[in-house]
C-alpha cells in the first residue's frame, strides 16, 4: 500500500470503489433465475454508489464499505430495478 511504513504502523487506506464495481458487473449481469412461474435476469448494473476501501493500521487490515447497488432485470411478466444497500 504505501512503499515507506515501518513496521505497517502508519494509517494507509486504498479506494476499491473501481474493482468493487467490476465485480459486481462480471458477477452480478447475466444472473438468470428460473422456475414454473417465472423468468428473471439481471440486465445491467445501473449505478453503484458509496465508499469501498481497504485499510491498513499497525499491522492490521480492515474493510469498510456502505454501497448501494441499483440493478436493472427483466422477466417474463415484469422488468425493473433492484436497489440494495450494503454495509
């Protein structure tokens, strides 16, 4: 993270906010879900807002993230958005 940082003391944090949205791309578009009574796929990932970083204090690593993701799918009957928070 940082090339100076004796021992991993320093505070030293890293924006994953750009790999955080292409995981979900790669991992979240094209996820079909099927049965007898419908058909769904997600279409797209439509916005991806908020803080992802991955930071590093005396040694330790710690994650902090509060997204909020807004999916677009399609069905048989039905298309729309999803919106979910996480973190």
């Amino acid at each position: 993270m940082v090339a100076i940082n004796p021992n991993n003391w320093h505070w030293v944090d890293k924006n994953c906010y750009d790999w955080s949205k292409e995981y979900f791309t790669k991992n979240l578009v094209g996820l079909k879900s099927s049965n007898e009574k419908a058909n769904v796929e997600i279409k797209s990932l439509k916005e991806l807002t908020g803080d992802v970083e991955v930071c590093q204090r005396k040694g330790k690593v710690i994650s902090l993230f509060d997204l909020q993701l807004k999916l677009g799918f399609e069905g048989d009957k039905a298309k729309g958005v999803i919106t979910k928070a996480i973190g």
